[in-house]
C-alpha cells in the first residue's frame, strides 16, 4: 500500500546555503561571546589584585604595630659597597602574609659588599628563587625577568613619593628608615603606599636617549622593574615615585651614587599594570583603589608626599 504524497516525510538536508548562514551565526556569536568571557576573565583577575594588595596593607599595619613604624623598602650603603644585606620590603613582612617558616629562612645576617649586579647570599638566594603568590598579582603573566629569570618576581612595589631625588624621604617609603603613621600629616587616606609594577615596558623614546629629568644618567631600563620580591637592589626593582603619571609611555632612569657632591641620586619610575586605563594602589590606610592613568598629575604627585599640606584633588 502506497503512503498518500501529502503524508511523506520530507527528509531533505540542510543546502549550502543554510549550512553557511548557520557557521556565519555561531561565528558571530563567537565573535561576541570570546570578548566578554575575556572581559570577565580580567575582571576577576583584577579583583584578586586588589585583594592582594589590600593583605599587604593588612599586613604593613600588623608590622606597624609590632615595630611601631612600616618597613624600610631597603638597607645599603654606598654604589660600591652595599654593607648590607638586600632584603626588601616584602620579605620583612612575610610572618604578616603567613610565611613565618619562608621568613625563617631568611639570613638577615648576611651582608653583600658587591656592586648592583650582586646578588644575595647563597641561603637567600634560594628562598628569592620560590614563588610567592601573595606578592603577583594573577594579571602579570611576566613570571621571570628576561635580565634575571632566576629571581621570582613581584607585581608590587612601594611608592617612594614625589620627589626625582629617591634619598629626600619624600614618601612613605625611605631608603635604610621606617615610617610611622605619626609622620604622615597628610593623612593615611590621602598618601600612596604602594602600587603594580611589570617589566618589558615599550616606551616612545628611542633606546639610549636622555628623558628630560635624568641627563646623562645609565640607558633607561626596560625589563629591571619588580624582577625580584626578595632582593631589593637597584631602587628601580622595589620602588617608584610619582612624578610621572601612572603606566606614562616616557622611559624611565635610575642612579644611586655613594653621595659625592654632584653625583645625582634620581628615579624616574611610574606604576604600570596590565588593566586597562590604570593602576591598582595601595593607601596608607589600608584602603585599595583603582586610580585612572588620566589623573591630575598634582594630585598624582601630593597622593605620593606624605607631608606636603597640600590640598589633595579628587581621584
């Protein structure tokens, strides 16, 4: 018996033409879907910086409250002879991040006497090698320094104020001193602590040429910046100061002299991130916030003074 024709099944496939209009759709919504899984993505990235940074501030109050001031970001003397011993700043509050046993390892006793291109002592070294989660912020996909990939890196580094002169103790942070609260007149909540930093920064100055502020001063660096959380050497490692506005395209500089006459002692290091538009920043106070590369550069500079009595703009 023979189905009625109106009755047959039409099992005809897709045409060319259908095929392709469906592959443009999916395509298309690939298209959408990818940016907003990548924006998503870099949103919870940016959320665990900031909490990182806000448990280093956690952590500078506990410290603050056991030594009566912050930690100096780092100890040494003279370009030719150090006399000291290379740890930075964040090492020193490892038993406030709950690293007491990595803090232990530490051998404060041990002093380099070599130039900038030493490195820590053979127990310190090992423990600068290990990765240190709490101080990276998950953003910074840089894990090693092409000039030092055997040193872990950090993504945080501490504001050393305004000032090009890194030894005026401008900020917060000063070379071979602590810092107590008391002597942030301007407020906790209207000083920088600390801010991000990567390396391999593309700056719009041809290599080997002068920035206006650091004449005659070494080849600017590209790739030295935050290339160790243990060993604070040169000051661009560990520090920035914020004459220049944060993620700034000018190249940056560094000289650290034994205090000759004539012989400057400059930085010129902004904060960079890998989010969009500016840089996570740690107040003095223990609050974090998001601070947009477009900012006033006064306000900028007086959030980097402790003590200017300077009216403080909005940011």
């Amino acid at each position: 018996m023979r189905l009625d024709s109106s009755r047959r099944i039409d099992r005809r496939g897709f045409s060319l033409i259908e095929l392709l209009v469906v592959i443009a759709i999916l395509a298309l919504l690939i298209a959408l879907l990818v940016p907003a899984v990548q924006q998503a993505r870099e949103s919870m990235r940016k959320t665990d910086c900031q909490n990182k940074l806000h448990q280093i501030g956690v952590a500078l109050h506990n410290y603050h409250d056991l030594h009566r001031m912050f930690p100096p970001p780092a100890c040494y003397g003279s370009e030719s002879n150090y006399g000291a011993n290379m740890g930075s700043w964040l090492v020193r509050l490892l038993p406030m991040m709950d690293q007491g046993p990595a803090y232990n390892k530490y051998d404060w006793s041990c002093t380099v006497t070599g130039g900038f291109s030493d490195t820590l002592c053979a127990d310190n070294y090992i423990l600068a090698m290990q990765e240190m989660p709490g101080y990276r912020c998950p953003s910074d996909a840089i894990v090693r320094s092409q000039n030092r990939p055997d040193l872990a890196r950090t993504s945080f580094i501490a504001c050393l104020g305004r000032s090009l002169d890194f030894t005026g103790q401008r900020g917060v942070f000063a070379l071979n001193r602590g810092t107590s609260i008391s002597d942030i007149s301007d407020g906790a909540s209207n000083t920088m602590a600390a801010s991000e930093v990567f390396s391999h920064t593309i700056f719009k100055e041809t290599p080997g040429g002068d920035p206006p502020a650091c004449p005659g001063l070494p080849t600017p660096f590209n790739d030295a910046r935050g290339q160790s959380w243990a060993r604070a050497a040169g000051v661009r490692d560990w520090g920035f100061n914020t004459w220049l506005k944060p993620n700034s395209d000018e190249r940056e500089c560094s000289s650290f002299k034994d205090g000759s006459p004539g012989q400057p002692q400059v930085l010129l290091a902004a904060p960079r991130s890998f989010h969009s538009g500016g840089v996570e920043v740690l107040l003095c106070d223990g609050a974090v916030r998001f601070v947009s590369d477009s900012i006033d550069i006064e306000t900028w500079r007086r959030l980097g003074d402790k003590a200017d009595g300077e009216t403080l703009g909005e940011f």
